[in-house]
C-alpha cells in the first residue's frame, strides 16, 4: 500500500487546486484542495518547513502514515516539497472531532445513547489493535485526534496524528519519556516507564467522558492531577452513572488498574459491552460476491496493482459497504485477514458458495498482493469492488502519475518492479512479458 503513496519533488499548484483554508497550526496550514485531474477533493497540510522543530517527528508521522492500512485510520495519498515548504495530501475528514460532534448533536437534541458510544468504542478499538499489532504505541489518544469523516449519523471514525507514536517491537517493550496529554495520561506515563497498554488507559478515560460527559480525572492543580491520576482516584458518584451498565461500569473497573493487571485493547474488544453492543456482530449472515472475487483473481499482476491503487484511493463514503464486510470477516480485529477468517467468511456467506479447500487457498493467495500471508484490507476492498464500474480514465492518469516516479512521462521497468514488487522468478516473468 505504501508504494502508492507517491513523495514528489515539484510544485503542488501543478496537480492539485487550494479551495480554502479549514484551519492551522505551529507549523502551518490546513486546506481544503481539490485534484486538477480527478476532481476528487482532499484535505492538504501545508507545513513550512524553516518552522518545524521536530523533524524526527514528523517523519515518524509520515512513516507511519505511509506503512498503516485500516478503515477508520486516516488515509496520506502522496506528499510534495519544494524549497520552503512540505505538503501532505490527505483524506478529508469533514465531520468534526469526536466530542464536538457529541456536543453538537446534544444541542440539537440528538443525544446519543451507551448503545451509541459501544458503537463509536469500537472503532476507536479497533484501530488502536491495529497499531499494537502491528508495533506501534499512539501515545497520545484523545478526542481532538478521532475525526468523523463526514456530518452522516452513520459516519466512520478516523484516528489521526501520529507525531508522538512509537514503535515497538514487542508489546511488552518498555517505552520511556512523558508524551501525551495529561488527562488522557496513564499513570505510568507521568512516571516515565510504561508499554502500549498506555492506550488502553486513554480509551478508558474517551470512555468515560463519553458516558457521562465528565472527565474521571480532574483537577485545576497540575501536579494534583497528576496525583488522582498515580493514585487511581476515580467513582461512578455521578448521577448518570445510574443509567449506565454495569457491563460499561465493569470495563472501565478493569481499565483504570496498574499497568500490569490492565487489559489489551483485544481483550476489551472481547468484552460484554463492545461485543453486545457492536453494530456489526459476528452472527450476522455475511452477503459478498465471491464469485466476483474469483473474477478478480485471473487478473494479471498490472491489473491487479492498478486496481489496488483505486481501491486504496477509494473515499470511506464509497468503501462504506467493504469496510463493514471486512470488520465482519476480521474476527479478532486486528486489521488484517488470514486465510481461516477468509474460509469462514465464504462458509458464512448469504448464499453458499461451493468451494474446495485448494479453491480458497488460491484465492486467498490471489488476494495477498504483497505475499505477506494476510489479505490487508486495501487488498480485500480491491478483491470485492466493481473495477469495471468504479476506475475511470482520470482514475487511470492519476495512477500513471505516481508510477512514473521520475516525471519522465513513461513508466520504465524498474518503476514497475518498484510499485508491484514481483515476489518470485515467474512473477518477474510475468512481469517482463506484461512490460
């Protein structure tokens, strides 16, 4: 997925046209812009460059931008850079932060219920399993960096900024240095010696705030804050606390615990109140094409990687229905597809498929474009989606645009090899023979 995300060393202005500017920061501005070519509209962060302190750390936001592929993860499609300033080319998030949505729709008497909140947990869950699976501590989880993508009541949730994410190679790494915003802050942050299960904490704190709009550590006094915080004071004293489950109540009871009593995101993902409260439920009966998907398969490798690039360019509104099919499908939610939850998705299907196991395994492996042994979900979206329908011509420019590394208005071999990555001698074959 990451080859996709094209990094060019001209001027923005030749590509893209600035609408309007949608907000700023220390470094920089945000715009609203929109694609010369496709006409597809994109959120752009204009950084100048002489401002940015911390280069180290945005580069470990655009590294890990650029490596991360989940349905409620924003998206980074390419970046620019002349001599003064950095621009990210983004997915639009126009739905607000998630508390201001919250606040708003309260206002206009759309108050959501815990129901709601099990549903919007959710998905904040399951992108933060996808980060610790795949070695990654956000570290600074909160309200201001989970967007909806749009005013819809059924809106995806996006998690964004990841400029004090870091990487781990195990889950039990120990991490040091206090990052973060002090609410959301673990104890053992503020202590300076703590794991990814930090993340959990900081759920737990959105969690709480979200039930009974009230934060479960507060203080005017700092380091008084800090001290609530190291010393687990909390109650479910509030009046709204009554309506609340004891499910809810019980999850956040294991939540706010020292560091190595506290659950992983994946067991709380396994709780009552997420399970019973998800909108996608396991149970429920799945309804894909596979025979699309087998259509899908006899592709060739530039097909394949063309309509990978579409797919992976796909706004949340138009993947809507894939990305519910794949959250069914991933059955511990963590991002990722293997070929057991490929097989149980077929035997679930709506209407039966008849296929033997060597059929599935050849289409498993079909799905896995880069052979990692998972079928990510830029891959499942581009297996399910209607290619014939969904890429048109502006489509096909924009995706010569960024295999045509060198802007020569050709796309050579090794800028072939370089975005499919052929994986074997009679993949290269192929390859040479399409070329």
């Amino acid at each position: 997925k990451s080859n996709f995300i094209g990094a060019h060393m001209e001027k923005i202005e030749k590509y893209y046209h600035f609408i309007k500017e949608i907000g700023h920061g220390a470094y920089g501005h945000v715009y609203r812009c929109q694609s010369i070519s496709t006409g597809d509209v994109y959120a752009c962060k204009k950084f100048e460059k002489k401002l940015i302190k911390n280069k180290k750390r945005l580069k470990t936001e655009i590294d890990l931008l650029r490596a991360t592929d989940h349905p409620n993860i924003i998206k980074l499609y390419e970046t620019f850079e002349d001599k003064n300033h950095l621009y990210l080319i983004m997915e639009e998030c126009n739905g607000g932060e998630l508390f201001t949505r919250l606040a708003m729709n309260a206002k206009n008497n759309k108050m959501y219920t815990e129901k709601d909140a099990a549903k919007i947990m959710k998905q904040i869950l399951e992108a933060v399993n996808y980060l610790h699976y795949h070695g990654v501590c956000h570290r600074d989880l909160k309200p201001e960096n989970i967007l909806f993508c749009s005013m819809e009541e059924s809106s995806q949730l996006k998690l964004i900024d990841f400029g004090l994410s870091k990487v781990v190679k195990d889950m039990d790494d120990i991490i040091k240095g206090k990052v973060g915003t002090l609410y959301y802050m673990a104890p053992e942050v503020i202590l300076g010696n703590y794991n990814v299960k930090c993340d959990v904490w900081s759920c737990g704190v959105i969690l709480y705030i979200m039930l009974s709009g009230n934060p479960p550590f507060y203080d005017n006094n700092e380091e008084k804050l800090k001290e609530k915080i190291c010393n687990i004071e909390y109650n479910f004293n509030l009046p709204i606390f009554d309506k609340i489950s004891e499910d809810a109540k019980d999850l956040l009871r294991q939540i706010f615990v020292v560091n190595d009593n506290r659950p992983t995101i994946s067991d709380i993902l396994n709780s009552t109140w997420v399970k019973e409260n998800a909108p996608n439920a396991s149970s429920e009966i799945l309804n894909i094409d596979w025979n699309h998907i087998q259509k899908y398969s006899k592709l060739n490798l530039v097909q394949k990687s063309v309509i990978n690039f579409r797919a992976f360019h796909m706004s949340t509104a138009e993947a809507q229905e894939f990305i519910e099919m794949f959250k069914l499908i991933d059955e511990n939610s963590d991002g990722v597809l293997t070929l057991d939850e490929i097989k149980n998705g077929i035997n679930h299907c709506q209407f039966k498929v008849k296929m033997d196991e060597d059929t599935i395994i050849k289409l498993f492996n079909d799905m896995d474009i880069d052979k990692n042994g998972l079928v990510n979900y830029t891959e499942f979206v581009s297996a399910l989606m209607d290619y014939e329908k969904n890429i048109k011509k502006e489509h096909l420019i924009e995706c010569f645009r960024n295999y045509d590394a060198d802007n020569s208005g050709k796309i050579d071999f090794r800028e072939f090899c370089k975005i499919l990555r052929p994986q074997n001698e009679n993949e290269k074959k192929e390859l040479r023979e399409l070329y």
